[in-house]
C-alpha cells in the first residue's frame, strides 16, 4: 500500500454535512401581548383592592383619634404616634384577648387536624353498615349556614354546664364536616395495595392509620391545619354564644366590645384598627409559610 493511499480524503465541499439545530424562538404576537398585559393589569387592580382597606388600618393605627375621624382614608399620617398602640397594652387587655385566642386556636386546630382525619379514615377506609348515611350527613351539614346552628349550641352548652367555660369555648370546635370531607376524599385517592401488607402483618386499623396511612397524607393535613388555624383564630359567632365573661374574651369579642364603644367612649378608630392589624399579623404569616403547600388534595394523594 502506498503513502498515497494512506492519505485521508478530505471532504469534498458538496459532500453533505449534518444539519445544525436552529433554535426557534417563540414570539408573542401583538394580540397575545396585549391580553398578557391586560391580564396583569387586572390582577394588580384586584389586588390593590384587596390590599388598600389593610394599608388605610395600618396607617390610620398610627394617627390620632381627631386626625382618624377628620381624615380617615388618608394614607400618611401627618402625626405618627404610637398612642393607639400603647393603650391596646395598657388601658385594654389584648394581652388576655390574645393568651385566650391562642389556647383556643392551638387546642382546636390539633383537635380538629387529629378527629378530622380519622373520622375521615374511617369513613374512607372501613366497612360498616350505615357509612354512606353519615357521609350524606356529613355532606348536608355543609349545607347549613353556621348562623344557624349558634342559638341550639347554646342551648346544649347550657344543659350540659359548659357555658362560660373554656370547654364551651373548644370541644364543640374541635370537629367540622368541611375537615372530615377534605379527608375522606384524600384517603379515597390512595390506593388500598399500601395497607395490604400491614394487614397481613397483623397490624389493626388505627396502627396502619396512625404509621402508615397519616404520613402520606401530608398535603391534606398542611391544608386542614392552615384552614382550622385560620377558622379559629377568627372565630366570632361561636364565642359569643359559648361565653360571657370578659375574662373569657377572645380578640374577635374582645376587638367586636371595642367597635361597640363598651370600653370607652368616642369613635378610637386607632385604637380599633391597631387592634385589627395585630390580630392579623400571625394569620398572616402562617399563611405565607406554608403558602407553597397548600395545594389540592388529590393531586398531593397522586404524588403520595
């Protein structure tokens, strides 16, 4: 073989070459551009709405009670005080209003988180005669307004001695039909092949429940805790049928005996208002920790 033939061939120019990959880039129209906008401009309209009564609270707590009642929609204080707030920890007990609120909310929305959940377990999972009843039950409870219900609640609270007490105040709290049906729906979503094994195992049904089933149902639970935390830390028919003490005074009550004058005389709008934007603040943080997984239940069950 020659030193000729072991030269290689370089390619001939209309040999064909490999196609390079073109980027195509997506462009917006002019009509999409505009929906897109327009879209935004309605979503920062709505929410401007939302958001502007919460401002004018936080600014009007900062004012003083003759610049609240002549300008109350003013956005800026010409005076900024911290009166409003001083007398909410001196002259008012929001400090009780707030403990009270806080047990309250703390005993209901672990109750509501743990009977919710089995009640909906049980209603998903086992078999005994009379379960569609309840669940149809369940379903039309929904269905009646809450108002509704305060004058026989108060009228059981009073039979059985629980009026004016803490117990009053939480145990018929610590259930709903909206949380027992969250669950219910989000234990149809699983599989029944995951307890197969505990059962074999000889496992029972609040064991494959309690460490099986419940871990897996982390989406549902985020969801009912945030919704029973905010129901109630906001709660304000309840409490006013189950109690009468002013030691017992929630800060719904206890802002609601504000708005109504009982503790003082003249319009207190800063008083008011500072009262309102605290009681919002922990809602509101919860909210925004666990905004990302609040999140639809049966898509949580897919991913579980």
């Amino acid at each position: 073989m020659t030193a000729v033939e072991n030269r290689p061939v370089p390619a001939s120019a209309d040999a064909p070459t490999a196609p390079k990959p073109m980027k195509r880039k997506k462009k917006l129209g002019g009509r999409a551009r505009s929906g897109m906008l327009l879209g935004y401009l309605i979503l920062i309209g709505l929410a401007l709405i939302y958001i502007y009564p919460f401002i004018i609270s936080i600014s009007a707590s900062f004012k003083t009670d003759a610049e609240a009642t002549q300008n109350p929609l003013g956005l800026v204080p010409e005076t900024i005080t911290f009166a409003a707030y001083e007398r909410l920890f001196g002259d008012v007990p929001f400090p009780l209003w707030a403990g009270n609120t806080m047990l309250v909310t703390v005993v209901v929305t672990l109750g509501r988180v743990f009977f919710d959940s089995l009640a909906g377990y049980a209603l998903s999972r086992l078999r005994f005669r009379g379960r569609t009843v309840i669940f149809v039950a369940f379903i039309a409870i929904l269905s009646v307004p809450g108002v509704v219900l305060l004058i026989p609640r108060f009228l059981i609270l009073q039979q059985l001695g629980l009026y004016d007490t803490y117990g009053g105040m939480i145990i018929p709290l610590l259930s709903t039909a909206a949380g027992v049906f969250i669950m219910k729906q989000f234990f149809d979503s699983l599989p029944d092949s995951i307890e197969e094994a505990a059962r074999i195992d000889g496992a029972g049904p609040f064991r494959i429940f309690w460490t099986i089933v419940l871990p897996m149902a982390t989406p549902a639970l985020v969801t009912l805790f945030i919704l029973s935390f905010q129901g109630s830390w906001n709660e304000l028919g309840h409490f006013i049928v189950s109690r009468q003490s002013p030691e017992l005074n929630t800060l719904t009550t206890g802002v609601a005996s504000l708005v109504s004058g009982q503790l003082g005389s003249g319009n207190q709008f800063p008083l008011q208002l500072a009262a309102a934007v605290l009681m919002t603040i922990p809602v509101a943080v919860l909210f925004f920790i666990f905004q990302r997984r609040i999140m639809n239940t049966t898509e949580g069950a897919e991913k579980g």
